[in-house]
C-alpha cells in the first residue's frame, strides 16, 4: 500500500472516529460554551417574588399546584408547556406582576400537581385543569396565555367554557404553540404523522403505564450532556443562555415518565383547527423563527383562520421565546394586554 493510500486510510479511519464521538463531546461542548454566555438581569430563581403557593382540584379530582404573585384588578392566566412547569413564566411573574395579578397552573403531573388516578392526560381533561383554576379564582377579567402544550390547552379550554366567561375573557396569548395539528408544524412531522397512533400512540400508552424502568433510565441520563444536547436542539435557537437550557433541561428531565409519555401523547391528538373560525376573542401568537415543535408556518395557518389575531415571530428564537427573547416578548405581549384590557 503506498503513502497516499495510508494517508487516505487514516483519514478515512479518523472521520469514522469523529462521528461516532459526536454524540458524546458536541453537547459537552455546547454545554460549556453556552454557560459562558452569561445573562446577569436573567435570574430564574424565585428568591425576589413572594409568590402564593394554591391547591386546586380539578373537575375529575385531581390535585393541581398554582402559584401567584403581584397585584392588580385584571389577572393572567399563564400555563406552562409539555414536562414544564409555573417556573418556565418566571420572567414574565417579574415583569406583569406591577400591574396584574398573575396565576402560573401547574398542569397534572406537572411541577407539584398529581398524577391523576385515571391517567387520563385528554386535551379535555387539561382544559378541565385550567377551568378549576380559573374557578378558583373567579376573576372579573382575565388573559389566558399557553406555552406549547399550554396553547393547546387554552384552546380546548375556550371551546369548552368559553361561552360561560363571554365579557370576562379579554384574549389569548399562543405562546410557541398552534392550532393546528402538533405533527404539521414539528421537525420530521410528516413521518410522525404517519406512525400516529401506531405504534407511537401504544408505546407511548405503555410507557405511561409501566414507567419504572423508563424512569430509571430518565434519572441516569437527566444530568449528562446528552440529555443537555437534546433539550438544546429541539426548545432552543441559536446560541441560547446555558442557564435557560439548564433549567429546561432540569424540568424535562424532572418529569415522572407517566406524565411525559401521555402529556405527549395528548399533545398529538390535539385537534382544533376546525374551531378556530369560532375564536371570537382577540388572540397573539408569538413564535420563534426556530422552532423545531410549533414552527412558523404552523403559526401562520393558525392565524389565518382566526378572525381576530396577530402574529409576532422572534427572529433567532427556538420554542422558548418567553425565555430567549424574553425583553421582546414581554413588550409585545404587554401591548396586547394594553389593548384588551383597555
């Protein structure tokens, strides 16, 4: 074998070498290049808000964890997305709570509320969730704001009771969401879309209902950069603070795999674009331009079909805009409350 032939064979040998150690050493990477980013006035903790901790039970009985914090005669109903929870609004707790009185609904199996006895996870029984709390509250006039999953919800909910809050309900805030079908605006949804409900709707059943070795395997993984690399990739756009990742990645991966399975699969038998014409409330869709789950193009058919709704896409942003462009997105969705609430 001459030179050139050895040379091409070691070349050959160390790009096999680099692609197998990809998976390994790039999350590393962007997990120490991302916590280099630094974000002084982005602080997630809670230390600086005198949040109220509310037991709720919801219409089937289940107990749900909601906190609120500030004052004001106008209140927010914010609900988080998928293996979230109340702390993924942390920036907006801090900058609506001057003038609002802000409720963050931990949904079932999320944060601090139960896993229901039913295991019944149903758009239908998340929107029962979010009205137990709004019962709770009894407010004279409300915004409801949804994350992913939480958009879902807060549409469901308003077919549901929407009627019975006519005149209290001033709008909603669809927040990295759609709605339209999960699987028309996620990365390789086509293919999604046709393994749905078999085998993915089973085995995601399966794992909701026999979770002990799948939650062995989430607690053994949930610290490692792996994990960290996939929470990047598929919530976050370009160059994103380390310490937003890390927090997602914390909630993510803190979430029993009961919850994780089914919350998902209620989010693929999300259906609700036959009732977007009947929407009669104002309505914001805010979205980033790199949004892996709810992309643009889903946002802009959602919006479409509304009769009242405007549409602001966050350049750079993945599908945690209220988390990496949270300046922007808390001026734009203060503007919308300005008008509603008007």
């Amino acid at each position: 074998m001459s030179s050139t032939d050895h040379e091409e064979a070691r070349r050959l040998a160390y790009e096999r070498r680099a692609r197998l150690a990809a998976p390994v050493f790039l999350p590393a990477m962007w997990r120490v290049l991302d916590l280099r980013r630094k974000d002084d006035d982005g602080d997630l903790d809670a230390d600086d808000l005198d949040l109220e901790h509310i037991e709720v039970t919801s219409l089937d009985g289940t107990r749900l964890h909601m906190t609120a914090c500030g004052e004001g005669d106008s209140s927010l109903f914010f609900v988080h997305g998928w293996t979230c929870n109340e702390s993924i609004y942390r920036f907006q707790q801090r900058h609506f709570a001057d003038g609002y009185r802000v409720y963050t609904l931990e949904l079932r199996g999320h944060g601090a509320s139960a896993i229901p006895e039913s295991l019944d996870y149903h758009p239908e029984r998340l929107a029962e969730d979010l009205e137990a709390a709004i019962r709770h509250v009894d407010p004279e006039s409300f915004v409801i704001g949804g994350h992913s999953m939480g958009g879902f919800t807060a549409f469901k909910w308003f077919e549901r009771f929407g009627s019975e809050a006519r005149g209290r309900l001033k709008g909603l805030a669809i927040i990295d969401s759609t709605g339209t079908d999960l699987s028309e605006g996620m990365v390789m949804g086509s293919t999604v879309k046709r393994l749905y409900p078999f085998p993915i709707g089973n085995l995601l059943k399966e794992i909701g209902r026999r979770s002990r070795i799948s939650d062995m395997v989430r607690e053994a993984i949930k610290e490692t950069s792996a994990a960290y690399g996939m929470v990047r990739w598929g919530a976050f756009g370009s160059k994103p603070k380390g310490e937003q990742v890390e927090h997602v990645r914390a909630m993510v991966l803190g979430t029993h795999m009961t919850t994780l399975a089914l919350a998902a699969k209620a989010c693929l038998d999300f259906h609700y674009d036959y009732y977007l014409p009947q929407v009669d409330v104002p309505v914001i869709l805010l979205v980033g331009d790199r949004d892996k789950l709810t992309n643009r193009e889903a946002n802009e058919r959602t919006a479409a079909l509304l009769p009242n709704a405007r549409l602001k896409v966050f350049e750079g942003a993945g599908h945690c805009s209220l988390l990496e462009r949270r300046g922007e997105f808390n001026a734009e969705l203060e503007a919308f409350l300005d008008e509603v609430f008007d």
